[in-house]
C-alpha cells in the first residue's frame, strides 16, 4: 500500500525548487546602463514605477524606464499678498432691514401727494449709498424647508410683532410661543381661510385650466393668496408698501412665496405690458376710481388680453356688508357705480359678482373698444410708442392699446400656450419679431444651453435642488432660460432685467409663464427686494 504522505511531500519540494530558481534567474538580472532609480526626498513616498516587459532576442529580460505621471508644465499664478486684500465691512446691526431706495428718513422731506412718500426714491449721489455688509438678524436660523415655510417661520428672522396683534382676528399670522410665527392663511377678506376664497374665484376664473399661469395680487399683506394659488400652479407677483403693517412683503418672502415692495402711486408698475392673466385686489384700499381712473388703467397695462380682475372689499358687496365697514350705504353705492362705469370704458365685461368678490375680464382685442372709446371721447389711447418702457415714467390717464388683430376672434399680440407648455414654446413676442436679433432658433438653443448648465449646477451644487433654498435671482435674465430650467425643483425665482439692457426680454420671460422685474443696478442694489439671509 503506499504511503499517503509521499505526494504531499514531492509537490512542496517541487515548489521549493522553482522558488529557488526563480530568485537565482531575478538577482542575476541586469538594468540597462542608463536607468537609474531616482532619489525620494526626506518623507517623501516611494516613486511609482510601471515595470513592462519588452521579449526579445535576446536572452535576458529588459525592463523599460518607469512612467512619470506628474505634469510636464505648470502654470504659476501671481498671489496677491493677503495684507492687500480689502473686505467690506459690516452695516451697523440696525441695517438688519435696510433697503437704499426704501429710506425712512428721507420720507419727511417727500410729497405725501398720492402716498409719494413711500415710492422707490434710490440715492443718486456716490456719496449717499451705504457700501457695507448687511448684517442678519441677531439669532437668525435657517427658515423651514418648502412646503413647510408656508405656514411656519422663525419669530427671529423676522422679529415684527405689530401684524400678529394688529390683524390677531383676521388670522394673517399668530406669534405662538416666543419664536415661531404660524401662518393660518386667513386675510383682510377672508378671515376664515384662502382655501374657501380661493374655491369661490375658481367658480368663474378657470383656474386649472392651465390657461392661467401669472398673477399680480396688490396689496398682499402676507401673500396667503400667493401661497394658496401655488397648488394650482400659479406664480403669484405679490407686492405691498412699506406702511404700519411694517414687514408684510418680508414676511412673505421668509414664508418662500414671490413678493416685492412697492405700490400704485405715481410711477408705472415695473413690469411689462399684457403680463398678467389675472390681476387680484383683496380690500387692498387702493382709490380706484380717482385721479381719472388712473390705477386700473395700469392694472389694464400689465393685464393680458382675455386676462381677469378679481376684487373684494369696498365697494363690492356693499348692501351687505356696508354696517360692518361702518361705512354709508349710499356712499358705497356711488363708490360702486363709478367702479362699473369705469371698468365698462376700459372694455372690459362683468363676468360675476358673487358673495365677496366681482370679476371683470379684459377684451382679446381693442377691435370693438376701439369704436366705443371714440364715441365716449374718454379716456384715450396712449400715444407712448414702448408700453414696456416703464422705468421711472410716471402713469398716464390713457388707455394702453393692444397689438392689431385682422379678425376679432384674435388675441392681440398672439395666443399663449396652456401651462406647462408655454414654459419651453417660443413665445409671440419672438415668433413675431418683435425684438430685433431674437428668433425661434435662438430660443431654443438658449433653452438647451441652460439645461446643460444646471445639470452641471445639480453636481457642485446639490442642495440648491433638495429643498434647502427656496428664493433665487438671476441677476440678468436674458430669455429665461436658468429659471425655466429650475422649474422642475422647489425654488423659485425672480428675474431681473436691466432697464437699459439692448434687448427687453421681461415680456418674454412673463409669455413663458415666468415672473420678475425691471432693474437698475447701478442705483438700486436689488432695493425692492427685501434682506433674506
């Protein structure tokens, strides 16, 4: 029988040998003379070396030089001496809420004509702006992440109490503790909620068609209706003075909802013409119907063809309501009948009136207006040649003429697509022309060329997609194309294009379903957008 250890003994003897052999063959192997293994400074790693086999004829083995993977060519650039660099430095703590074309102290020195006072009145003189920092409000925490910032924010990014006293039983917003603000929805004309005021205007305003898309809500208070239309999606302008109600328009930014502070006074709104499909007045206490109807001939400017007008409180719903406003049933009355005669000389058509709130809906086209203004001799149609040239210019009592139409069921200045369709489709001011340079071509390659770029945006910045910022700028919006790209994530964001730029492009961005503004930042550094650290 043989032996069953003899095979595990033969093979380990077997490995010994070949062992042997092969490190007898690699100590009598020779480098070529000119390789040399080079030097490692002090604490330096070993060099890396790839060893290739090079087969020959020969009956050695060569070995190649090993590869170098450090740059053959470095570019050095100059470093500024660090003592040379100056940093801004820090506004006094009481700069918190400081807006340069919003001043306080300058107020008593201005008209109170028409609230002229509380217009955007920016330093002009080098000398008169304030070049620091900013600071943030002391205990400052990162507001609540969307959908959440609609109904809570922290009491010490906005630390104002006089609304949560002052509109306590109206329910804008409630102080609960010592450092949450909760934002029950309610408003001036709904107390109860927006949700139940919202579904009465969806009765007569289509408001999930898709066919509306911007809105303009005068005088917001918190933007309750701004946030409530954002479930229909629906971009709201929100805008509101700075008055006794202190930071209405910074509560609604910190809420995460489009605001801006301003107010009808006497410079036309900082938008372009036929920009809004529906235009909201909520017992905003604007004087409609002075000045020769003055305020909604504006609102007739920046309304778009086919576009609606929404309003509640006085005088609307006066038979009613006239006790609790503790106002004079026949003054309101009278207040009505103006408002109807007014808004009949504009063109426009009563669609509704009920409970709360009336609707009007301005015409496609000035084809029949035309005729009737003629016939009533007043108001007039504007002579100004640019209807989107607002910047600075004072409002007119004239109407705003739309674009010619051949036929009277035209939409002056062409139809829009439903949302979100219209948000990547040329829209009409380019595929008319209207301004020199910008075609359908160009339209679309800027679209994909923003795509590209915030895909790139999404790797090095992934938490401006995850929900940790909500308000964005773009600081110079062309076409729209960076927001139109975000459009998709929980942002939002307010474009700003230059007054003076070569080409107005704020009525395309607001065609495309986009909200923003005119700006001049040589004067006003972002002044009509309130500090949100």
């Amino acid at each position: 029988m043989a032996n069953p250890l003899k095979k595990p003994l033969a093979k380990l003897l077997l490995a010994a040998i070949l062992v042997s052999l092969s490190y007898l063959l690699g100590s009598n192997t020779n480098y070529p003379n000119n390789y040399s293994i080079p030097e490692r400074g002090r604490g330096s790693p070993p060099p890396l070396q790839c060893l290739q086999l090079n087969f020959s004829s020969s009956s050695h083995v060569r070995i190649s030089p090993p590869l170098h993977f450090e740059p053959s060519h470095r570019l050095h650039f100059p470093q500024e001496p660090q003592q040379n660099l100056q940093f801004f430095k820090r506004c006094p703590q009481n700069f918190t809420n400081y807006m340069p074309c919003h001043d306080p102290s300058l107020e008593n020195n201005l008209s109170e004509e028409r609230f002229f006072y509380r217009e955007r009145h920016c330093p002009k003189a080098d000398e008169e702006r304030v070049k620091c920092l900013v600071p943030k409000p002391a205990g400052y925490q990162r507001p609540f992440p969307w959908p959440k910032s609609k109904e809570l924010a922290w009491f010490k990014n906005v630390p104002f109490k006089k609304l949560t006293v002052f509109k306590k039983s109206q329910n804008w917003v409630r102080l609960q503790g010592d450092d949450l603000l909760v934002f029950p929805g309610g408003g001036t004309s709904f107390p109860k909620g927006v949700n139940s005021y919202v579904d009465l205007i969806k009765r007569v305003v289509p408001l999930k068609s898709g066919k509306i898309r911007t809105a303009l809500d005068v005088g917001c208070g918190v933007a309750s209706f701004g946030a409530a239309l954002m479930d229909y999606n629906i971009l709201t302008m929100s805008f509101a003075p700075l008055d006794v109600h202190e930071a209405q328009v910074q509560f609604a930014l910190e809420r995460g909802l489009p605001a801006m502070v301003g107010l009808l006074s006497t410079y036309q709104l900082p938008y372009p013409s036929r920009s809004f499909d529906v235009a909201h007045c909520s017992r905003c206490l604007v004087p409609w119907t002075s000045y020769d109807g003055l305020y909604l001939m504006e609102i007739d400017r920046v309304l778009r063809p086919g576009g609606y007008w929404v309003v509640s409180g006085p005088p609307i719903s006066w038979k009613t309501s006239y006790r609790g406003w503790e106002r004079d049933a026949k003054d309101l009355q009278k207040e009505q009948i103006s408002l109807e005669n007014l808004a009949t000389r504009l063109c426009w058509k009563k669609i509704a009136e009920r409970g709360p709130i009336a609707v009007w809906r301005k015409p496609t086209n000035h084809l029949h207006c035309i005729q009737k203004l003629k016939a009533l001799k007043s108001p007039t149609f504007c002579v100004k040649s640019d209807p989107d040239a607002v910047w600075y210019t004072k409002m007119e009592p004239c109407v705003t003429p739309l674009p010619m139409v051949n036929e009277i069921k035209d939409v002056a200045g062409g139809a829009l697509e439903k949302w979100p369709k219209r948000l990547n489709t040329a829209p009409p001011r380019i595929r008319s022309g209207f301004i020199e340079g910008i075609t359908v071509k160009s339209f679309n390659e800027d679209n994909q060329l923003w795509k590209k770029r915030v895909s790139h945006y999404r790797i090095i910045l992934e938490s401006l997609f995850s929900g940790k910022f909500r308000n964005i700028m773009d600081m110079n919006a062309g076409l729209g194309g960076f927001a139109a790209a975000l459009a998709k994530y929980p942002v939002w964001v307010m474009n700003a294009v230059p007054f003076d730029a070569k080409h107005n492009t704020l009525g395309i961005l607001y065609e495309r379903g986009l909200i923003g503004t005119y700006i001049d930042w040589l004067v006003s550094i972002a002044a009509d957008f309130l500090y949100s650290p």
